[in-house]
C-alpha cells in the first residue's frame, strides 16, 4: 500500500517565497539590529575625550562597509536559492549540494555589475572622506594657529594700554592733582565771608577742593582699568598673588564674599598664566551677572602635572548656569584647548562650579655640581 504525498506547490512559487523570506528577515531583522547596534557605539563614542565631529564622520562610514558585506551575503544566499544550490536548515535536509565557486564570472555570477559598481563607489565615497578629513585636520590646524596668533596680539595689545594708562595717564593726573593743591594752598586762609573777594576765594577754594575729589576718583578708576587689563604680577610671574590680589579688589563694594585658595607655583608660562587670569575674571563676571550668589570660592592648586582652577559659588545653579553657555565661555575654552587643557562644569540647585585644567611642567631643580 503506497501512500500518497501531499501535494508541493510549484519549484518556481517555492524559490520566490524562499526569497522573500531571506529578503524580509534582512530588511525587518538584520538591519534594523545593525542599525540599533551602530547607534549605540556612536552615542558611546560621543562621551569619549579627543573624538571630534570629523572621527565619528568616518566611523559612519566605516559602518556601512560590514552593512554592505552582509547585504552581499544575503544577496549570494538568494541567488543560491534562485538556481537551486541552497539547501533550507527548516526542512532538515541534508543532501545539500556544494556550491560551485568555479563559475563566479561564468554564466551566474555571484556579484552582478550593481554590485560591483556599489563596492567601487563605496571605495570612491571613503577616499572622498578620507580626504576631507585630511583638509578638516589642516584646516583646524592653521585656524588654531590663527585663534593663537591673535590672543597674543591682544595681550600685547592689552599690555601696552595698561602700561599707557599706568604710566602716562596716570602720571598727567598726579601732575594735575599736585597743581591743583598748590592753587588751593596759595588762597588766603578761610575766613568769615567779608566783602566779595572773601567770598570770591571761599568758591575758588570749594571748587578746588571737589576738583581734588574728581581727580583722586579718575586715578582710582584708571589704576583699577590698567590692573584688569594687566595685572603687573602677571609680569614678574606670580600668578598666585596676583589671582589673589585680584579676588580681593573685585569683591570691594559688591555684596559678595570671595574666599581663595591657592598654591605657590614655581613658574607658570605667560600663555598659561593669561589664560587663567582670564578664565578668572570671566567666572567671576558671570557669577556677578547671572547666580545672584553671595558666596564664592576660587581654588589654584597643581599636582600630576596639571594646574586646575575652580570657580565655585552658592548661586542658583542650574537655573543661572553662570553664563557656562555664553561667548566668554566659548572663548575660554578656545584659550584651554590650544593649551592641551580642559573646561570642566558642574551645576546643582544650590551652585555652580566651573573647573579649568592645563599642562604644568615644573621646573627641573639646578644643578648642584655648577
């Protein structure tokens, strides 16, 4: 007794099924997989230090090469099952046939010309890249060398105007202020108003006396204008004393409290000390302007190699945010990234800290045999 087989649907129905089962899993499995997969490497790889736009724009393109090499599989799967050669592991078969690799260029081929033209525009694409990349790393280069050359020259250009200021402006006004007290030596003493000339030399003598005060004020003024702009610590290369020199006269007259810490430094170089001086007087702006703090404490201290600053206040954190976002921020991490150094922030309902970092060498101690 034989016994009757089901009926099979037709080898052509059953090769276009089969290849739109493998098609399917590629397109609703595979991919969106790999996709999720390079997601989250390239999220990853945001977080790390030193990974700049121009990287992870390669890395994107570097992922479409193992994406292409599994769509080839696949494709090369689907052909198979197209002539025939491809056993299915569902129906446990195992009288599979081998693949005949002999005839890759022969009457059906593996890879069509679609498939070779894709692989040389991928190649095309990733030498475009490639380059692009080279001429991003030149060009950041010579704008780095660019941003470096013109914060030298307006430190140069600062430094004059406090010297100016300091020594010619200032001295004018000393001159001034003594040929002011020598006219209001030369009045008659004071005496009870009698007659017009007493009177006369009482208003000569009230006017020249407020002419005093002006002048004292506009002394005052420029000293302090010369100073921010140019701290002349800063030339004899104490930058401990001149941070705190400079933490003491901004906290006069203003309702905030600045409490510094900081470290004898052997010797700092002048493109490191500006930058902190700087960083100084951009934090302590920012606090005034946006924390509504009454608290603030700045921290100079260097270990590993590294000097760090901290601006740290009680302020409202994170709703003010101290200007973390603002140009003089943007500029000051320009200064910290042509140095090698780093700007670090930490917001908090009850304050804001800003934290600079930046390569420290310390001098090599003398000789004792010289």
């Amino acid at each position: 007794m034989t016994h009757s087989q089901p009926p099979q649907p037709p080898a052509g129905k059953r090769t276009a099924f089969s290849r739109l089962v493998v098609w399917l899993v590629f397109f609703l499995v595979v991919t969106p997989l790999y996709m999720a997969v390079v997601f989250i490497l390239l999220e990853w790889a945001q977080i790390i230090p030193h990974i700049d736009a121009s990287l992870l724009t390669l890395a994107r393109a570097i992922f479409v090469i193992p994406y292409l090499v599994i769509f080839i599989s696949f494709y090369r799967y689907a052909r198979e099952i197209s002539a025939g050669r491809a056993s299915s592991p569902a129906q446990g078969r195992t009288d599979t046939q081998e693949i005949d690799l002999s005839g890759v260029r022969g009457g059906e081929p593996f890879f069509t010309d679609e498939i070779d033209l894709l692989i040389s525009s991928t190649q095309a694409m990733l030498n475009s890249l490639k380059r692009q990349k080279d001429e991003l790393i030149e060009t950041s280069a010579k704008m780095q060398e660019l941003t470096r050359a013109t914060l030298r020259l307006q430190e140069a250009e600062r430094r004059f105007v406090a010297r100016e200021l300091h020594d010619q402006a200032g001295q004018l006004l000393v001159n001034l202020r003594y040929t002011v007290e020598a006219l209001l030596a030369d009045l008659p003493p004071a005496a009870p108003a009698r007659g017009r000339t007493a009177r006369n030399a009482a208003g000569m003598r009230q006017r020249l006396s407020a002419m005093l005060a002006q002048i004292d004020i506009t002394l005052g003024t420029i000293r302090a204008l010369s100073h921010k702009m140019r701290p002349a610590l800063l030339d004899v290369g104490d930058i401990n004393l001149a941070m705190q020199e400079y933490c003491n006269e901004f906290q006069r007259d203003k309702p905030i409290d600045i409490f510094y810490e900081g470290a004898v430094l052997p010797y700092v170089n002048e493109e490191t000390s500006i930058s902190l001086f700087r960083f100084l007087q951009e934090a302590l702006t920012n606090v005034m302007k946006h924390a509504e703090a009454t608290e603030v404490h700045v921290r100079l201290a260097h270990e590993d190699g590294w000097i760090e600053m901290s601006v740290g206040d009680n302020g409202r954190g994170e709703a003010a945010g101290s200007g973390a976002g603002g140009i003089g921020m943007l500029g000051m991490k320009e200064r910290f990234q042509l140095l090698g150094g780093t700007v670090e922030t930490r917001s908090s309902p009850g304050g804001f800290t800003i934290t600079v970092r930046a390569p420290f060498e310390e001098p090599s101690a003398p000789d004792s045999n010289v």
